[in-house]
C-alpha cells in the first residue's frame, strides 16, 4: 500500500479492514517515475448550441485561422454590445458526458458486459477539468477543491462541487474581472472559423453557451478513464492528423517584458496550460499576449511535449511526473473509499491548500449528482 495514505490510529481487524481516511499532496511524495498513460483516443464528441442545447455532432468545431505574429486584435471590442455570456450560476454537472454516454453506449461496452450485466467497461467518468484541478493539486497555493463521486454500477463517476470560496468570488466580481474574462473568448472569434473556407468574424457576437467537446478513452497507471472537455478549434489542413491531435487549445495572457515575468509564466501558467492538453492529447497552445488595454501585440505557439524541457531552466519549478503520480494515487484512494455502489450515495472529496484531502458521505442528499434519467436508462 503506498505510504501516502493516512490510517485512523488503532490495529485493523477482519471485520473493519482499514480504510485510509485521507491522502498527502505533498509533492514529494509523488517524485517517482512517471505512471503509463496512454494515449487517449477520441471515441466521441458533442457540442452545446447558443442556447446550450446539446447535439450528438461535431456542428460547433471550429478552425484555426493562423493570425500575424502581431496582430493588434482590441479584445474589448464587443464586451457592452455583442456578448452573450453564459449563465454558469446554472451547475450542469456531468449531464452533457451522460446523455452523450447514453446515445453512445454500444461503444462503450466489451463483449462481456454486453453479454451479461450492461456495465460500462470504465472506472472513471468525469470532465478533463475536474482531472486538470487534480494534476495541479500539489502545486496549488489557493484554491481548493470539492469533488463528489458516486459508484453506480461499478463505475465511479467523479463531479465538482463549487467551494463556498469559489461562490464568493463569483458573486464578488470586480467589473475589470468580469471584462477581462470575455479578453479569452473575443481572442477565439479572431482566431477561428466556422468553415475551412471561411474567415474569422470579429464583427460577430461572442456566445459563451457555444461549446465543441471531445470525448476521449485513455488509462492512467490501472484507472480505465473517460472524460470529455471543451475544444476551441482544429488545424483546417484536411491532412493534418486525427483528432485529438489535430487540435489547438487557445490561450491569452499578459505581455511579457521582463525574464522575471517570463519564468513567472513558466513556473505558473505553463502548468495550467500543460496539464489541460496534455490529459486529453492536445499537442499545441496558442498564446496572445495582450497589453493592459486588451490589445493582442504578440502570438506564440507552444508544443505539449515541449513544455517539461521549457521549465526545466527554472529553479524549483512543477514536475510533470508529481502531477501524473498524484492523479493516479488519487484515484486508487477514491476506488478504496467509494465502496457502496448506489446512485443516491455521494462520497464528497474536499482539499484546502496545505491540507490532505479528506472525505465524508452523504445520503440522499443535495450532492447527489446522477440524474433519474440516466439512472433509469442504464438500469433498464
Ligand atoms: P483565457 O484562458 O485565454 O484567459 P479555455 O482557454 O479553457 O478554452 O477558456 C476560454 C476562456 O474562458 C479563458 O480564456 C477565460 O477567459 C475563460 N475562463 C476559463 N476558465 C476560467 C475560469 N476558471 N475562471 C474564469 N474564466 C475562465
Ligand atoms: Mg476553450
Ligand atoms: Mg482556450
């Protein structure tokens, strides 16, 4: 058993084998050779339309529309007038991956599960962001976390619960903030088309209900994973290779004038932006570096797999390896807590910087995540 598992004091006996009561973030203890994680494969997609309606189809994927190397883009055009922003007061949960499991089932069974019970042939379901907080876990300083899992039919499926922390900041927005968070979106429209044909449309409106999700299979160490995330664009060469691989992930960011601001992007925001790609096998980012005005005066692109070479200049900085070992342990903690299989039944996982993550239970509760729906489609 990996020594990061804390035990409750006291010998074990037969009847009340030990269970551990909570799990280190201390990087550390992570520092081991980096797990097996295949390569994951796209086994789906869906998209969210203006409304947030789902379709089982690619109809929101979007190309990448290459821009100049300086592109003085205004990102705060449009804020007052062309922008619809999504209402994320509304907590979705894992609804869309579900009703996209349910118009995808056959795909998903093995030849045994289809003979016998109608079990999915996966450990884990979840959201690419809910793995991405997990990857940065032990380098995180101040937020913390709140994720709810369920056992249902063997398969532990794995949804956040928003902190109190977090719902204060959102209700405590400055107005910058709020601008600041549509900076992202308005570089999207700059730099995406609706067709390979197509030019991108600045003048248009900006709909953050709009959504492009992949829905990968991989393995990390022995945890069999689904999870699906939101994709902003694809290479529109024809030729370019098959998805997930196609894909580019879109970032902005602060213009960078000093070395200083520059290892502060390496030892910072290259983490956040690793683990998003990496887990579902994006190769590359594009970055826009904006001015304080919201002007975009520069354009990188940086490679996935380059980015472990990148950080390895910077003194004390994040380690792939930490964040991938404590993924994986996490997951084995949450496959030996999470023991009754019952949809109603909520094992809520919760972390605070400096702290182990911790769990408690709860019943029929206002956790409870799995919707009758699709309890009853899969029981059926
Ligand atoms: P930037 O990342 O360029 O700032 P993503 O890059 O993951 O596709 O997200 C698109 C944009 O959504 C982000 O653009 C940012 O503006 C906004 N966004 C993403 N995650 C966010 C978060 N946790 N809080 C606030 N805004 C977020
Ligand atoms: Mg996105
Ligand atoms: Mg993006």
């Amino acid at each position: 058993r990996p020594n990061n598992y804390h035990h409750q004091s006291g010998p074990p006996s037969r009847q009340n084998p030990v269970s551990p009561q909570a799990l280190s973030t201390r990087r550390e203890l992570y520092e081991k050779d980096f797990p097996l994680y295949k390569q994951p494969v796209e086994v789906g997609c869906f998209s969210l339309d203006s409304k947030r309606r789902f379709f089982n189809d690619s109809r929101q994927l979007r190309y990448y529309a290459e821009p100049d190397r300086n592109p003085n883009f205004d990102l705060r055009d449009g804020y007052k007038d062309r922008f619809i922003k999504r209402d994320d007061s509304v907590k979705e949960k894992l609804d869309h991956i579900l009703r996209w499991i349910l118009a995808n089932r056959s795909k998903l069974m093995t030849r045994t599960t289809t003979a016998s019970s109608c079990a999915l042939d996966l450990n884990f379901v979840t959201w690419r962001g809910h793995l991405t907080k997990l990857l940065t876990t032990p380098y995180e300083t101040r937020d913390g976390w709140l994720l709810a899992v369920t056992r249902f039919r063997g398969t532990l499926y794995i949804s956040e619960v928003e902190t109190e922390a977090a719902r204060r900041e959102r209700d405590n927005r400055t107005e910058r903030h709020e601008e600041m968070m549509y900076w992202g979106y308005k570089f999207e429209q700059y730099t995406c088309t609706d067709n390979v044909q197509s030019l991108p449309d600045p003048g248009g409106v900006v709909n953050t209900n709009e959504a492009f999700c992949t829905v990968v299979q991989t393995r990390l160490a022995d945890h069999k994973l689904l999870f699906s995330g939101e994709v902003d664009c694809r290479d529109k060469d024809p030729n370019a290779p098959a998805a997930p691989a196609c894909y580019v992930e879109l970032k902005t960011s602060a213009e960078i004038c000093t070395p200083k601001q520059r290892s502060n992007l390496h030892r910072f925001k290259l983490l956040k932006w690793w683990a998003q790609s990496f887990l579902p096998g994006v190769p590359r980012v594009v970055a826009g570096f904006r001015d304080h005005e919201g002007v975009v005066i520069d354009v990188e692109t940086f490679h996935i797999s380059k980015i472990s070479h990148l950080i390895k200049n910077e003194h004390n900085c994040w380690k792939p390896t930490v964040c991938m070992n404590f993924c994986s342990d996490f997951l084995s903690f949450v496959k030996h807590v999470v023991t009754e299989d019952n949809p109603g039944v909520v094992y809520l996982f919760s972390w605070e910087p400096r702290r182990d993550v911790t769990y408690s239970v709860h019943r029929d509760s206002q956790y409870s995540f799995l919707p009758h729906w699709y309890v009853e489609e899969i029981t059926s």
